[in-house]
C-alpha cells in the first residue's frame, strides 16, 4: 500500500506542475486583457464615439464568442489545450496592438472581435486543461484557485496601466496589453501537448439541452458582472474615484473568496452557491444605482466580486459534471453563456446609460443578477 501510494504521488507530480504552469499563463495572458480595461473606455470615448457606441464595441465580444466557443472547445477536444491557447495569445497581441491606430467604428469593432477571439480560445482551453488535470471530487475547489489566475491580475493591472497612463500617452496601455499577451503565449508553449480527450470528435456540435439551463443562469450572472468589468471606468470618472481603486478592491475580494470559500465549493449544492452569488451581485448594483457615497461605492465590488468568485468555480464544475466525456465542450459551453452575457449585456446596459445614466445602467444590472436567483432552484445537482 505504501508503494502504491508512493507511486501514486509521483505520477500526480506532472500534472500538478502542469496545473501551476498553465496558472502562471493564464496570469501573464489575463494581465494582457486587462490592460485594455483602462484605455479602451477612454480611447473610444476620445475619438469621439457616443456612449451607446461605446457599449457596442465593448460588447462585440459576444459575437465572438458565440461562434468561437463551440469551435475552441471541439479543437480543444480533438488537439489538446496548448495549440489553442497559442491561438489565443496571438489573435489578443494582435487586437491589442491595432487598436490605437483607428478611430473607425467598424475597424474597432473588428478588432475588438480579435481581442475576443484570443480570450475565447485562451480560456476555453486554459479551462479544459484544469478539467481535465484534477479528479471531480476536487474540481471546484481547483477551478477557484486556478480562476485566481485572472483575479490577480485584474488587482494589480489596471492599477498599474492607470499610474503608467498619467505620464505616458494613451497608445502606451496598448502596448502593454500586447506584450504580455506574447509573454503567455511563450508560457503556454511548455504545457502538455496531449489531447485533454483521447477520442477525436466529429465537427462542431452544438450544447445538449442539459446545460441550457445552468448556461441561462450563467449569462444572467455574466451581465451583471459586465456592469463592473466593462464600465468601472466610466462609473469612476462620473462618481470621481480612480476606476484603478475599484478594481483593485474588486481583484482583492475575489482572490479571497477563491482561495478561502473555494475550499467548500465541493460540498455545497450548486443551486445554494448560485442564490448567494446572485444576491451579492444584485445587492453591489443596487449601491451603485442609489447612491455616490465614497464608502459605499467602495463597498460595491466587495458584494460584486464575493458573488463572481463563488459562481463562477461552481458553475464551470457543474458544466463539467453535465458532459464528463468533453471537458473542451464543458469548458466552452460555460464561456459562451458568461461572455454572451457579458457582450449582450453590455450593449442593454450601455443603453441604459444613454438612457439613464450611472443608476439605470446599475439598477438594470441588479435586474439582471436577480433573475439568476429565480432560476437558481431549478439546477440539478452534479453527478
């Protein structure tokens, strides 16, 4: 039993460096996407596109994802994550590094489409990978600490792009965001070449019915963590703090919240970790929408970010447990609801803050997480 046990160990140290290597990718890529965070928002707003505009090009993502995905998850399927996350890093350098040579609205959205595309193939890879490295018991707990990945970055990028951009020009943040893109690409070269399902697939399909529902409820909680992600900046420059603060408090929460409440993922049924998430996130968006007291709208991303980081571990191992045999596929169907939600989301609520300003694009927000609650119930738990 000893040598079983032994032998055991050894054989699980591959995946496990496997796992830390795709984790440091996963960060050096994820601090390239939110380098854009800053600058985007206020290059399109200086070459003098409207709000409603705006909210168009940041939500183009969507589009992306809804052909992308399916197609990312089958060649993750079939190829194995590495080639796929190539992909990705080079198709965000490339998006990043284009954007402030334009101030065309269809060249934006395009290459905001590119951007897109690197962060579908990227994550949906990325994310298979993890499935497909850790036993099921231990899924969740995993996925949290491997979305951290993303989390820290988002505490410590946009912060530091904003201090670079007070005394570079704007065309610098970009530059930023391509370089690290092309750091994780190098990164993502060293990971296992082999297929994360030994059996190829046949073409594209689409998702069975069985995941419709938990990737409705996904969207709905992907629209509301659009409000945060996608218009931090504009809600800092119109309530007067640095959007680089809130995101930093928001990288801060969720990291927490991986890394402590992570640990009971496992444990807990996935329609109570969804009613909890949504009404932190419906709760932050309500503080937004009622009022500009410092405290309090410093108080937000702590109730946005406590929600995002229970629901999205669990959701992503629920989609797991519903297609076991196509951790790509899994992976792929939980990002084409989050970032429909996010794209699709982005555009209604950009046009609630044409409409209504920072509170009708908050309360819409609050709407949106709390349809989540009601859907909540009706997910079966995981096999």
């Amino acid at each position: 039993m000893r040598a079983f046990a032994v032998a055991r160990n050894v054989a699980a140290r591959p995946a496990l460096s496997a796992y830390w290597l795709a984790w440091l990718a996963t960060a050096t890529f994820f601090a390239g996407f939110y380098a854009l965070l800053v600058p985007l928002p206020r290059y399109l707003a200086v070459v003098g596109l409207p709000d409603w505009q705006i909210g168009l090009v940041l939500g183009a993502f969507g589009i992306a994802s809804l052909v992308g995905r399916p197609l990312a998850g089958t060649l993750t399927d079939q190829f194995g994550a590495k080639p796929v996350m190539l992909i990705g890093a080079a198709s965000l350098g490339l998006g990043a590094l284009g954007t402030p040579h334009t101030a065309s609205l269809p060249l934006l959205i395009a290459l905001r489409l590119l951007q897109a595309i690197g962060y579908v193939a990227f994550t949906t890879a990325g994310t298979a990978l993890i499935v497909s490295l850790v036993p099921p018991d231990a899924r969740a707990s995993r996925l949290a600490v491997f979305g951290a990945a993303a989390n820290v970055a988002i505490s410590l990028t946009p912060a530091a792009v904003s201090a670079l951009l007070t005394v570079a020009p704007l065309e610098q943040g970009f530059l930023v965001a391509g370089a690290f893109a092309t750091i994780g690409g190098v990164l993502a070269l060293s990971l296992p070449a082999a297929r994360t399902d030994s059996v190829k697939r046949p073409g594209v399909t689409w998702f069975p019915g069985e995941v419709w529902l938990p990737m409705l409820v996904t969207a709905l909680l992907g629209a509301g963590f659009a409000a945060f992600f996608q218009f931090a900046p504009i809600l800092g420059d119109r309530r007067g703090v640095p959007s680089g603060v809130l995101y930093t408090i928001y990288g801060a929460t969720i990291i927490a919240t991986r890394v402590i409440g992570g640990r009971v993922l496992d444990r807990v049924r996935i329609n109570r970790v969804v009613a909890i998430a949504a009404v932190l996130m419906a709760l932050g968006h309500a503080v937004l929408a009622s009022t500009d007291a410092l405290l309090l709208v410093l108080l937000a991303p702590v109730l946005v970010a406590t929600g995002g980081g229970l629901f999205h571990p669990a959701l992503i191992a629920h989609h797991a447990a519903l297609l076991p045999e196509t951790p790509g596929k899994a992976s792929a169907a939980f990002y084409v609801a989050f970032d429909l939600g996010i794209g699709l989301g982005s555009w209604l609520l950009g046009a609630m803050l044409q409409w209504a300003g920072v509170p009708g694009l908050y309360w819409s927000a609050a709407v949106l997480a709390s349809g989540a609650l009601l859907l909540g119930p009706r997910l079966r738990e995981r096999v």
